[in-house]
C-alpha cells in the first residue's frame, strides 16, 4: 500500500514536471496549470491500474474517467450558467449544479455498468 503510494507520488510529480517544462516552451503559459494535475494523477493510475491489474481493467478505468469528465464538465457549464443569472441565490445554483452533476455521473456509471455493478 505505501509503495504503491509512493510509486503514484513519484510518477504523478514526474508527469506535472513534464506538462510544467513543456508549458514553459508554448504559449500561453496556463497549460501548465490547466494540463498539469488532473492529467498527471490520471496517468500515473492508469499506468499502475495497468501494471497491476491489465489492460482490460485499465481500460475500464479510463472510461470511467472519461465519464467523470464529461459530468463535471456539464457541473462547470452549470455553474457558469447559474452564475450568470443575477437573481438567482448562490444555494440555488450550486444545487442545481449538483444535481446536473449527479444525474450526469449516475446515467454514465448506468451505462458502463448497468444497475448491478461491475461484473
């Protein structure tokens, strides 16, 4: 458990490091906020989920974090969309936003899944 956490250290620093230097080549200099996270801890798990588990699980997994993606991606346009409506209360929208996400995120594991889980 620690070493695979320590691998996941490693690997995922090394990935950041890499978008950070190519980030530092190209303009505009936010791809290494914007490409540098995510993508990293992304990579680093589908490279040990792969490893250790084999292609099939990995690619399982990388569905599922496509999926994830797109349900915050309709969560982020939600919350654009609320925050552009003046009347509305922050509550409200961040509720709606959650809600957006929810059903986007349980539709998705639906479809991969199906209702009974991972078989």
């Amino acid at each position: 458990m620690l070493g695979e956490l320590a691998i996941r250290f490693a690997l995922g620093g090394a990935i950041v490091t890499a978008f950070a230097l190519v980030a530092e080549v190209f303009a505009p200099k936010t791809f290494a906020g914007m490409f540098g996270a995510a993508p990293s801890v992304a990579l680093a798990s589908l490279a040990l989920a792969h490893a250790r588990h084999g292609g099939d699980y990995a690619a399982f997994e990388a569905r599922s974090m496509l999926l994830g993606a797109l349900a915050f991606g309709l969560y982020s346009a939600a919350c654009v969309a609320a925050a552009r409506q003046p009347r509305l209360p922050v509550w409200l929208g961040a509720a709606a936003a959650w809600a957006a996400w929810f059903a986007v995120a349980l539709g998705a594991r639906i479809a991969l899944l199906g209702l009974g889980g991972m078989s």
